[in-house]
C-alpha cells in the first residue's frame, strides 16, 4: 500500500529521511525547496521529489520499487502542485537512460549533454516559442552572421573592441545580453550600456539572451561528479546554442575573448573549440585588449568601484559607461559592489 503526502521543509527529521534517500541513489537534497513531497510505503519513505523554482529536482524512487510506476506518480503530483502555484512553465533535468519517464508525461526534449544529462520542460512558452520571438531578427539581415554572447557587468572597452572585430568581419553581428539577473548590474543597466556604447556600429543588432542563453537554467550539481560538472554545464549551453539558436539567427561564426581570469568561462571556451566546428560554426578567440600590459576586464573596473577608485576606472570604459558611473543612478549599485565580495 503506497500513499504520498507534503513533507514539511521546516521539519528536520522528515528533511533528513528524504537526504538519506537520496544519498542512496546518488543524488543530493535540492537547495531552496519550494514543495516536496513523499511516497510512503509501511510508514518507511520510497519515493521523492521537489520543486525548486519552476524546476522539477530531487526525484528518486528506492531501488526495490523502481518498477511500482511511482516515478510517474511523483512528477504527476509535482506538475499539479505547479499549476496551482500558477507556474506556466517546467524544466527538469534527468539522466539520458530516464529520459522516457518524463516524454510518457509531457516534457519536451530541449537540450541534451552526453553521457551527463538532459534537459526537458513543459508548458507553452518553451524553447520553440522562444524562437519563434527570435525568427524577427534576421529578417532582412544578410546571412552568415555572426555572433557575441556577453555579460558586461559592465560594458568596458575590452567588449567594445571585441565587438568592433566582429562588427568589421561579418556581414552582421548579433550581440546576444545574458539576461539573468544574477550579477551586480542588473539586465536593464548592462543592456542600456552595451545599446549606448555601440552606438556607432551599424550592422549589429542587440538581443536580450532569455532563458536559454547562459541562465540560470542549468541542471543541479548532483547529477555530475563536482569536478565535471562545468565541463556538463557547458556543453549543455553549447548544444542547446547550437540546436537552437544558431539556425534561426543564421549564424556561422561565434566571436570570444579569451579568458586569462576565470577557470569555468576558460573551460566553456575549451568547449567551444570542440562542439562548434562540428556544427558549422566558427570559432574566433580574440586576444583581449590591455592597457599598461594588464588585460581590461569588467572584473577589474568592479574591483577599482570597490576600492574607491572609481577615476582609475575611467581608462577601461567608454565615455558612456563612465558617466553612468559616477551619476546618481548608480549609486546603488556602486553601493552594492562595495558591500559584496562576489565575483559576478
């Protein structure tokens, strides 16, 4: 006799049954749990799962009743509880062997990164409406384009000059903005400075990255052993990138700075060298520029802001993106940059 019922995220004992469960089948207790739910059979706890966002994680069935079906009777509950929180939207992400139990119940296939995992989500607004609101784009535009993904946290000269290159050499240029709001300048202010700091180019047009570029919307740790899992991120982003979004853009070469500072971005561009190619897609890694023989980096104008040497910073970024600075509007984020130690 199974039954399933709403575990308690504040109750530490049921908490830990569902962590001993999961450490069982090798995964880990998700962070930021919204809902979770259990299956008991006998009182003793068979089956989990949680929703983490618009996530689906943390689904496990114990390995004696893995042929119950109650893999499918978890993610149908986490699907209904979703609808009732007014969720349109779902990802999850599973290993490709369990692929089926989710396709059975809805989900789409969206990405996938052998031998590692994959990506899949239902609703409406997935990745086939995202680019349908992509195919405005290119309309009109010559064809084999090219293409940028930045950040600019914030725009500097080094994203300028990056974007010059790629301006000069294509016939046009899609500079595509993370649009995750997980960095110290927000979306809003990193797009308004890379729109006002290229002002001049002619062929490029500016696109807010969405959900698929580079987001949020990667799968949790537990799913790759610690020291591969930046190697399975990137590689998901790339396919996903390649599957999807190069196509519609009509896109046959990707520009890149290299990247002397961070390990994870130098890794993704590792990535990059491999799976493009074998898409049709170039790879041109710029040398980044330098000033008095030290790379420009955002990481670097962040660190003189903290520092309080903001006119030191002046060097580093176009006139735009200094005057921003030193105006009342970003005070808060000065502020913030000044009280945070993160690297983004």
């Amino acid at each position: 006799m199974f039954y399933e019922r709403e575990l308690d995220i504040r109750n530490d004992k049921e908490l830990n049954e569902v962590k001993n469960l999961l450490k069982l089948l090798g995964l880990k207790l998700p962070e930021g749990i919204d809902y979770i739910i259990g299956i008991y059979h006998n009182k003793e706890l068979i089956g989990t799962g949680s929703l983490v966002g618009n996530i689906l994680q943390g689904i496990g069935v114990a390995p004696n009743f893995k042929e119950q079906g109650l893999a499918a009777r978890i993610v149908s509950n986490l699907i209904k509880k979703a609808v009732e929180m007014e969720k349109e939207q779902l990802y999850v992400y599973t290993k490709p062997e369990e692929v089926k139990s989710f396709t059975g119940l809805g989900f789409q296939i969206v990405s996938k990164a052998e031998p590692y995992v994959v990506l899949l989500e239902w609703g409406w607004d997935g990745i086939e409406a995202f680019k349908n609101r992509l195919a405005c784009y290119p309309e009109g535009k010559p064809e084999n384009s090219s293409c940028i993904v930045v950040n600019c946290n914030p725009f500097t000269l080094g994203h300028r000059y990056l974007i010059e290159k790629a301006s000069k050499e294509s016939p046009w240029l899609y500079v595509i903005v993370v649009e995750e709001d997980k960095s110290l300048f927000p979306f809003e202010v990193r797009i308004k400075l890379i729109e006002e700091g290229t002002k001049d180019f002619k062929n490029i047009t500016i696109i807010p990255g969405g959900k698929y570029v580079i987001s949020s919307l990667t799968f949790p740790a537990y799913f790759t052993r610690e020291e591969e899992v930046p190697k399975a991120q990137a590689l998901l982003d790339l396919e996903l990138f390649t599957d999807h979004i190069t196509p519609v853009l009509k896109v046959k070469r990707r520009y890149v700075g290299e990247e002397p500072f961070c390990p994870v971005t130098s890794l993704y561009n590792e990535c990059m060298e491999k799976i493009l190619p074998r898409k049709g897609i170039e790879l041109i890694v710029v040398k980044r520029l330098e000033k008095n023989d030290e790379a420009i980096s955002a990481s670097r104008v962040r660190e003189l802001i903290r520092n309080d040497k903001i006119k030191e910073a002046k060097n580093l970024l176009p006139e735009s993106t200094y005057k921003f600075l030193i105006s009342p509007e970003a005070e808060e984020i000065t502020k913030r940059i000044k009280n945070s130690s993160s690297r983004h």
